[in-house]
C-alpha cells in the first residue's frame, strides 16, 4: 500500500499558470488532486521539468468576491495522457510542488 506524508484531496478547480520556467505565460488546466505540499492538474502544455512554476488555483470565481490562490512551487512529473476524443488535443498530467503561496481577493466585474 502506498503511503503519502499528506492528505490528498480530490478537487476539480480551474488553475492557470502564470510563469514556466522563465516564461511568462497564460495556459489553462484544471486540478485533480491537492495536497498541503503540491497538486497534480491538468494543461494542454508541458512545463519544464525541475523548473520553477507559478500557478493560480481559483477557490471561488463566484459571488461578490472571488478568491484564488496563487502558488509557486517547481514541476515533479509531467505525464503525456490519451485525448478523451479524437478532437481533443493532448493533454499532460503534472505534479507540481506547493512551496509558498498567498490568497488573492478580487472584486467580481459586477460589483464594481
């Protein structure tokens, strides 16, 4: 039986990185799994491994205030997985690390 230092818990939250690498850039994914020390999601796109990364993940992009969290941590693995369709375009599964973070309040457009 496998055993982990930390809980992992199941949660399918919007994430977008903000930076791979030196790269400043905008790519979109999806969690699957996050811990207290990283978080394994889903892009179209795969970051350099070992490299540094910085990443948002979005708690609450509804109501009157969003909140997100941004992280940086460096990229463990990135797996190459199968298409859900034909039309669907690669994906990789990558295991990121959780090293520092802070939480981002935003005010929703429609309050302002």
């Amino acid at each position: 039986m496998e055993q982990r230092r930390t809980r992992r818990f199941k949660l399918q939250l919007p994430l977008s990185i903000t930076r791979s690498g030196a790269e400043r850039v905008t790519l979109a994914g999806l969690t699957s799994n996050i811990s207290s020390s990283g978080v394994m999601f889903t892009t179209e796109t795969e970051p350099d491994l070992g490299g540094p990364i910085e990443y948002v993940i979005n708690l609450n992009h509804e109501g009157p205030q969003a909140v997100s969290i941004r992280c940086m941590g460096k990229v463990l693995r990135a797996d190459r997985i199968a298409p859900a369709s034909e039309s669907a375009g690669t994906n990789f599964l990558i295991a990121a690390t959780l090293e520092r973070y802070e939480f981002v309040r935003e005010r929703a457009a429609a309050a302002q």
